[in-house]
C-alpha cells in the first residue's frame, strides 16, 4: 500500500468514525429526524415562531403576539433554519429535529477543532469532542430548547475566542469572532454571558502573564473584542426591542442556585450507569426549592473528575491552564447563587422562591444579580455549564500537551462518555415527543374549517399560551396571546385596553361582559374560550379539559345576550358577533352590550364581595376587575350605565372616588361625559385625594350613560410605581343616586 492510498484510507476511516461518534451525541441528545425530537412544549413554542417566520416571510412572528410583530425572545439562530425547513415541506417534528441536528453537528466539529487548536491529535480531539456533547448539562435542557443548544456550543465560541487572543489577530479571526457573538446572543442568553465572562477571563489572564504583548492586547484585541460583544447586543436589543426585562427578586436566584451535592450525585431517572450501580439519590421536586431542572442538571462529576485530573499533571501552557482553572472555578461558583446550599431542604408550605432567612451561608455574588446581563440569569445554577466547560478545556489541554494518551486517559475519557448516557426514560421520551408533535400538527390541521385565514382571535383568558404560537400561525390566524414569558410581556406593552381589562389566568364576575366588549370594540373577531391549559398542553398531548365546568357559566351568559354565535370542539369555545351585529358601530355595539348587564338600583358598590355584599358586575365598559376598595378604569376611556328608578326626588349622583397618583402626573385630568354632553361642573385632576363628587342629573331621563375621558391614562410601570402595565385613571370605590339636600355615601 503506497503512501497517497494510506492516507486516504486513514481519512475515510477516520470520517467513518466521525460519523458514528456524531450519530451518538445525536442519538444521546435526541436529535435524530423521523425518530426522535429532544422535547414537546419548547419545541411547539419554537416551532410556531417558525411557522410564522415562514407565513411571512420576515424575521418577526407575525400570526401572534399582536398588535406588533413578535420577536422571539432567544432561539433566531435556530428557528430560522427551521422556518426554511416548514416551508419546503418538511413535516415539523423533522423540521425542528433537523435544525438541532445540524447545529449539534456544528458544536461537535467545534469542540473536536477547539482541542485540536491548542494541539491535540485527531483521534483523542474526537473522543474529548464526544465527552463534551454528551454532557447532561447539554441535554437535560433540551425542555428549555435553545439553552441546549447554547451550552453545547460553548467550545465552538470560545475557540474564536482563543484563535483572535492568542495566535491570530487577523480580520478572518474577527470575522469569525464575531460570527460567535452573534450565534450566542441569538441562540441563548446564559451562553452568550457564559461565553463573554470566559472571554474576559481570557483577556485578563493574557494581559497579566504575557507582558511583551500587553500593548497589542490593550489597543488591538481589547477593542475587537469590545466591538465584537457591543455589536451582538445592539443587534439583539434592535431585534427584540429591549435587552434588559424586570429584574428578579434575589429569593428566586437564591431558589435556583444548585445544592453543592447535586455537582458529585445525580438524581435518579437521569442517567443510565448511575442508576444501574445505585449511584443516585431519589430527590422530589417538593422538597427542594426551585423547580426539577436544578435537580437534574447540576451533576458534573464526570466533568470535575476529568478537570482534576489533568490539573494534577503537568500541561504545555501554564497560561491557557490557568485561563480554563479560573473559568471552571468561575462557573462552578457561580452556579451556587447567592447562598452556599448544602443538604438544604424547603420546609412545608414554603412556596418556590428561597427567602433569606433560609440562607444560612451567603457566595458574596449577590451584587453581580442587579448588573446587566447578570440580573438575567436567574436560574443560577445554569452556570454550572460554564464550570463544566472549564474543567473540559482542561482535560482537553491535557491531552493536547502529550502525543501519547496514557490509559488513565483513554480509561476517563470511556468511562466519562459511559456515564453520560441518559436513562431510558430519557430516550423513551423523546421518541414520545416525535409522536406527539405530530397529533398535534394534525389536531390543528382539522380546526382549519372553524377559522378564516387573518381572523383576529384572542384566547381568554390568557395565560404563558404555548400552544398558541404554533396553532395561530399553522392556520395562519392573528391572536394577541403567545407563549414565552418575555415575549408575552413585550406584546402586553401595546395591547389594546380591552385585552388589558383581563388578568392572566383569571375570569372573574365581569368575565363575559369583557368578551362582549373585546368584541364589540372590534378589537377581535373571535373569542377562543379553551378548556385545556394552553401552556401544559404543548408539552403533554393529549391534555385533560380542565376548565370545562368553569366555562359554562360564563358561555351561557354571553349566549343570553343575544348578539353572538357561539360553536365549540371538545377543548374550545369560539365566539363571534352574528352578521347583523357586525355592520353597527363598535359604539353602538358597546352600548348594546353594556345595557344588557344592566340592572335598575340606586346604589351600586364595586369593590370585591370581601367588603361589601351587594357587588354586582359592573353595568359598563373600561374596567379592571374588582378590588378589596374598587375599581380602576382601564384605558383612556371608560363607561357606566345606570338605570333610574321612577323616583323624581332623586337627582344627584354621588361618586366615591380617587385618582391614580402614580408619579407626579400632574397633567392627568379626568372628564366626564353625562348622555353625551360634558359636564362642566366636574372635573378629577390626577393630584386630588379620594373625595365625594356629587353630579346634578339631566330631569325625565330613566338610565344615564356616564362617559369618563382620561387622555393620558398611565400606567404604574410607567409612573415607576410598579410593574403593572395597565393604564389606570379614575378609582371609584361606590356610587348612589340620592336627594339633593340627602348625602348618601360618606368618605
């Protein structure tokens, strides 16, 4: 055999064993297309940010989210290649399968490139590349979709990293930088945060140990790097329209941070060979605080076990050794939060957040939680990822620095792959996901026929609606609910007032009133009532009708007004005005609506019942639901209809009431509209106290349309006051209808 067959030999078989290491990671993480898909709920979330994409062509979902397009809030570089997979016809569950195979494919050629830059040898890189993306840390966070991705790709973005420090300053290295940071920011926040701090560990350990190239490292790579992250984020923050959301309570990065033992002992169910050798604790998501995915991702053994022992021998560069200590140490640290846990169990009746007082021992990190960027990584024990990584890059240094592997090396390398190998359960499931992705696609596929393509649609009441993304844009319909949520407070920012009178998850007295009003106001043209929980729905198909029995009440009393048609399947409700509704006015038909709740009184309380027992529904428009003191209008504008009894004696309507005084907004003003003429003897600035109004009534009218104007209705997120984004104006805590010379409410 001459030398040139030799050669080719050796790259074939070489190839042939690439291949087969790359099917293993995919078969371990669950990305093989037409039989298996690494989860359900994320991948239907994802899934219809694609279908959207694809609808219309245009890089914002544009079936749901509404009234402005929806960006999707991380997982772009993702759910672009699956929207061009939908639309040449491949079927969803292969689509998104496709796309995590081939971006695992670049994370697997990104980590065996990584080890082979600092000097590894072919054979023992492709073997350190298989450790990597067999981590648990990689695929239990399949159920969180792109953060997968992210993490697996770690290896892949820092060695751009590497390549533009320390051996290439070079516009190709730059380009190829900023490739990364742009990959990382649009894939995953933790990773691209894990990648920037790893970076800055790089930067700093460089300029500290190689003082003959301070200089350059200082006016050069400093600023490339600089650019490289500052144009990633830009982008993103043009792209979703903010970078930085409403920042986290301490408790709930304290309820994430990892227990110390969940690092050296699995949770049973997780990985095979450890529960085959009774090597893993039997943990209950109750007991613990945070939810399971602390539980089950925080194991890093392998990893600490593979970065302890390279660190105990001797490597080629003390530098890059000391860059990847520090990143592990870094990481690892970081993934406790902001208190040390160990053995820490949440006692009985404690909700998910870890108060203080449960803390017995502070990391000192708590301060990095209020900084951009860091105030986003709630799930603290995320960062085990980085730390993982770190431990990784040394072993993979380790090998680099030695042309032969001896078996203690070969041995944890095997044994570390082994060990990785998910439980059954785990593979059981992710060909479950493949099935149930695709009854899904065929139970929205049969709801075509109930729905117009471009019908407004409004689920209510709303909730984190999953499901939504992808039935909304698989029948190309509008809907302002979505699922994801950040996405969900983007939209609910430039929701109209009638979507904003509802509360998430709630219906309430006023429930079917707010429909008709959603309606008549023209701000839809169908009311999905579901039954089945739009978000749980997504990841576990089929899903009971839970709120069945709920509904009909509600159903009922928006069919005895007369205006709709009503039709239903087993888990939705759908409303719709009749045809000779639709051609009236939306002020017509909120008048109609609105007289249809109304009832004759002389007193009418909105507060809860907790305060008073006569509390009806309010008879009118532009209201929030009742409090223990009342009611806010919602909105710039509101309406209340009353019915007079026959009762001449009686001509003054009383109010109790208070303006919002969110902030100094001393330019809001209140008005007041009787039968359509404007009061002039009434007027509520935004600075008065809660006070007594008493309004003389129009003579021989037997029901009075009160019409309230708040032009500039704030919000107290807005006035700094709080995070509740709806617009509050007027505050009414009663009215009565009484006698000139009678008081009838008391302040």
């Amino acid at each position: 055999m001459n030398e040139t067959s030799g050669t080719t030999f050796y790259k074939v078989g070489f190839g042939l064993l690439a291949a087969i290491a790359l099917f293993f990671a995919l078969f371990v993480n669950g990305a093989l297309p037409g039989l298996m898909v690494p989860t359900t709920g994320q991948a239907i979330w994802m899934l219809g940010f694609a279908q959207s994409f694809a609808n219309g062509l245009s890089i914002y979902a544009t079936n749901f989210g509404l009234p402005s397009p929806a960006p999707i809030s991380f997982g772009l570089a993702a759910a672009l290649p699956t929207a061009l997979f939908l639309k040449i016809g491949i079927p969803p569950a292969d689509a998104y399968s496709l796309t995590f195979a081939i971006w695992f494919g670049v994370a697997f050629y990104g980590a065996y490139r990584f080890v082979r830059h600092i000097g590894g040898r072919s054979g023992i890189s492709l073997l350190c590349a298989l450790l990597w993306l067999t981590a648990p840390v990689i695929w239990v966070h399949a159920d969180y979709s792109m953060v997968s991705l992210g993490i697996a790709l770690l290896p892949a973005y820092f060695y751009t990293a590497l390549q533009l420090v320390y051996y290439e300053r070079k516009l190709p290295s730059f380009i190829l930088f900023i490739a990364a940071a742009l990959s990382a920011v649009f894939m995953d926040g933790y990773s691209f945060m894990m990648f920037a701090c790893a970076t800055a560990v790089l930067l700093t350990v460089a300029f500290a140990l190689r003082s003959v190239k301070r200089m350059e490292l200082l006016y050069k790579t400093f600023p490339m790097v600089a650019v490289g992250f500052a144009v990633s984020y830009f982008l993103y923050k043009s792209y979703v329209g903010k970078a930085i959301f409403e920042k986290d309570d301490l408790d709930l990065f304290r309820a994430f941070g990892a227990n110390i033992e969940f690092f050296f002992l699995p949770t049973r169910g997780i990985l095979w060979l450890s529960d085959l050798f009774g090597f893993s604790a039997i943990r209950e998501e109750k007991s613990y605080f945070g939810d399971a995915s602390v539980l089950c991702a925080s194991f890093a053994l392998v990893s600490i076990v593979a970065g302890a022992y390279a660190l105990a021998t001797k490597s080629s560069d003390a530098r890059l050794k000391a860059t990847f200590l520090l990143v592990a140490v870094f990481g690892f640290y970081m993934a406790l939060g902001p208190s040390f846990k160990l053995n820490i169990l949440k006692p009985n009746g404690v909700g998910t957040l870890m108060p203080l007082q449960y803390a017995p021992w502070r990391t000192g990190t708590e301060w990095l939680s209020y900084l951009p960027g860091f105030s986003n990584m709630r799930a603290s024990y995320r960062w085990v990822a980085l730390g993982m990584f770190g431990a990784w890059a040394l072993l993979a240094l380790h090998v680099a620095s030695r042309r032969v592997q001896s078996g203690a090396t070969i041995a944890i390398i095997l044994a570390g792959i082994a060990f990785n190998i998910p439980a059954p359960g785990v593979m059981t499931a992710n060909t479950d996901s493949e099935q149930a992705i695709d009854e899904i696609d065929r139970y929205i596929e049969n709801l075509k026929p109930i729905f117009q393509p471009g019908e407004k649609v409004a689920f209510l009441p709303f909730r984190n609606d999953f499901f939504v993304n992808y039935m909304a844009s698989k029948l190309n319909i509008s809907t302002y609910n979505v699922g994801g949520d950040k996405n969900l407070t983007i939209a609910m920012e430039n929701w109209p007032d009638t979507m904003l009178a509802f509360e998430a998850g709630k219906t309430g007295p006023d429930f079917a009133k707010r429909i008709l009003w959603l309606l008549t106001q023209k701000d839809a043209d169908v009311a999905a009532i579901p039954y089945i929980d739009l978000l749980w729905a997504a990841h576990q198909w089929p899903y009971p009708p839970q709120y069945f029995d709920e509904m009909q009440p509600y159903i009922d009393e928006i069919r005895s007004s007369g205006m709709v048609d009503i039709s239903g399947t087993e888990n939705f409700t759908f409303v719709r005005l009749k045809p000779e509704f639709r051609r009236l006015s939306s002020e017509e038909l909120s008048e109609l609506s609105a007289k249809h709740f109304c009832k004759e009184g002389i007193s009418l309380f909105l507060s809860s019942p907790a305060k008073f027992s006569d509390t009806g529904a309010v008879c009118g428009n532009g209201w929030v639901g009742a409090e223990d003191w009342g009611r806010w209008t919602i909105g710039k504008h509101a309406t209340l209809h009353y019915h007079l009894p026959a009762d001449s004696g009686r001509s003054v309507l009383e109010f109790d009431a208070q303006g919002f005084v969110g902030g100094n907004l001393a330019d809001q003003k209140i008005e007041i509209s009787i039968n359509g003429k404007k009061s002039d003897e009434w007027e509520f600035t935004i600075e008065a106290p809660r006070r007594i109004e008493r309004l003389e009534l129009p003579q021989g009218v037997g029901i009075l349309d009160l019409y309230f104007s708040i032009p500039n209705a704030k919000s107290p997120k807005d006035a700094g006051v709080s995070s509740d984004l709806r617009p509050l104006g007027l505050g009414l805590i009663a009215m009565c209808l009484t006698k000139a010379d009678e008081p009838c409410l008391q302040p």
